[in-house]
C-alpha cells in the first residue's frame, strides 16, 4: 500500500479546488457569465453568431467527437492486445483507468445534465427562449410547455473531465 502523500494532494486536490471556487464564485455572485455570453449573440438577428459556423460543428463537435473516440480506442486496443503481446501486460490497470476515465465521464455527466435541469443558453428568454435566466444554484424554474434543460454541465466539459485521467495515466507509467 502506497503512503499518503499530502503534497500529492495538496498539489492535485486543494489547489485545483480552491483555484476553481475562485474563479466560480464570481460568476454566482455577479452577471459576470452574462457580459462574457452577450457578445455570442446577435440580438438584431436573434441567433448565436457562431452556431452553426465551420468551426463550431464541424471542427469542435465532430471532428473533436472523433478524436476522443480515437483516443478511447487506444488503451481499448491496447488491452485487447495485451492478451496476446506480453509487454503490454504490465499497462492493463493504466488501459482500464483510460477507459474508465474516458467512458465514464460522460455518463457522469449524462446522469448530471437530468438532476440540474439546466437549459441551455437558447433556452434562456434572454437568448429568443422561454426561461428566465437563473444563477447555477438557484431552482430552475418550471415554465409550462417547456421541457426541462439537458444542458448543464456541457458535453465539452465532459470531455475535458475524461481527458484529465491522461495525465494521471501519464503519473502512473513505469520509467
């Protein structure tokens, strides 16, 4: 068994977390998230200036689904192959937390995007939808004929949870 090591958590718990509800708390507190959202949308036109640009669905939704993809099926193979290919045995634990890290983020955030209720920014009334606009820990309010939101925490932020164990994975590799 491996020796607490409080720098390791101190370096990769504590500070993370405080330094997240720093920049958090702002957010709660102030119309911070509003002012960086508005330019996004043109109010004239009523749509997300970016929406439905190259850029947006094409490079950063499917391309970047892709290439999460990819890089899940790495360790998948890697494990698979390990059955037959000796050198590969001692990354089977590394392979498993890849695909754990990376697979079960997203449901993580699936079973997430149900309990918050949260709508997305299109939704809000402020955006051409039919919700108020609420901070993140107030109630989602129920608005008739409106089904609740699926949009909080984002599929990118998902992803990026997921991509956090290649770091860790990384840690863990033999010299």
């Amino acid at each position: 068994m491996h020796e607490f090591d409080r720098r390791f958590w101190r370096t990769h718990l504590l500070w993370p977390l405080l330094a997240f509800v720093a920049v958090a708390t702002p957010f709660e507190f102030t119309d911070l998230d509003l002012l960086l959202t508005d330019p996004f949308y043109d109010k004239a036109a009523q749509r997300w200036t970016y929406q439905r640009s190259f850029w947006t669905v094409e490079v950063l939704h499917r391309w970047g689904k892709h290439a999460v993809f990819a890089l899940g099926a790495v360790p998948l193979l890697m494990l698979l192959a390990s059955r037959w290919r000796r050198p590969l045995v001692p990354y089977r634990q590394i392979c498993l937390y890849l695909l754990a890290g990376i697979a079960g983020s997203p449901g993580l955030v699936a079973l997430l995007k149900v309990l918050t209720a949260r709508h997305c920014p299109w939704g809000i009334d402020r955006y051409g939808g039919k919700v108020p606009w609420t901070r993140l820990f107030e109630a989602v309010p129920v608005v008739p004929g409106v089904s609740p939101g699926l949009c909080f925490p984002a599929a990118h932020a998902a992803t990026g949870f997921g991509l956090v164990c290649l770091y860790f994975a990384a840690r863990a590799l033999p010299n």
